[in-house]
C-alpha cells in the first residue's frame, strides 16, 4: 500500500455554497446570477411556460378540433357483465356499482352485445345496442330504457 492510495474519508454532507464573499471564492460579485434583470432579483418567480417573451409554444400551435361541451358520457357494460346474476333479477346502475362492474355512473349506463346470455333478466339501463337488446330478449330477459 502506497501513500497515494489512501483516500480521504468522504464527508457525510455538502457544504451550503456560500455566496457573495469575494472574488476569490468564485462565487462573487453576481454571486453566480449572471448579469442584469429580473434573473439577477431575488423573488423573481417566472411562469413555468414563460419564454423570455418570445410567444409561448403552447400559443404558436395551431388549435384543432372541437369540445362539445354537451356530450353525454356512457357507463359502457356488456352482455358478458350481466349474463353473471342469477335468473330474474333486476339489473340497474345501483346494482352495477355495488357488485364494482362499473365506477360512476356518469350520463346514464349503456349495454353493448359482446357476450352471451342464457338466463332471463330485467334491465334497466339508458341505452342499449340493437345487438343487446336481441341476446336480452332472446334469453327471456326485458330490456327497459330509462329516459
């Protein structure tokens, strides 16, 4: 073992940057902050999307589409979701999100036809496909539409 291979014992911890105390530290004069402006200020808190004044991207992107703010938004189900309760039960909404089928309810609840269903059951939802509504009936069920 040589003496040039004994390292110092790593400190545990950084020590602050000391700004402001001379040329000689390297951190003097601007004390690391450039030059002049609002930069160089303390308290100076920019927008995250600001760019120097040049125009922010988010306003040089073209603007595409429309929101209709009128859309209703469906709780979608399928057949297979409700093929699983026993003959004769009554299926609504309430029942959907107690047994965690679907989260919220939204604008109403639609039943899609992918799946197959042997049992008879009332349901009631606010929409159903053309397929849906044929494997309820098929099966003995009813299909009832909430307006």
């Amino acid at each position: 073992m040589n003496f040039m291979d004994v390292k110092a014992i790593p400190f545990y911890r950084k020590r602050k940057k000391r700004v402001g105390r001379g040329r000689g530290s390297g951190m003097g004069k601007t004390s690391g902050r450039g030059g002049k402006g609002a930069t160089a200020r303390s308290g100076n808190e920019t927008k995250i999307q600001f760019e120097g004044g040049q125009t922010p991207l988010f306003r040089r992107l073209p603007k595409r589409g429309f929101n209709n703010p009128f859309k209703k938004r469906y709780a979608i189900i399928n057949i297979k979701d409700v093929a699983q309760f026993e003959k004769g039960t009554t299926v609504d909404a309430n029942m959907l999100k107690e047994k965690g089928i679907i989260k919220k309810v939204l604008d109403g609840v639609k039943v899609l036809g992918d799946g197959e269903m042997k049992n008879p059951l009332t349901v009631i939802a606010h929409k159903f496909s053309k397929g849906a509504m044929e494997k309820i009936t098929a099966a003995g069920g009813v299909a009832k539409v909430l307006s």
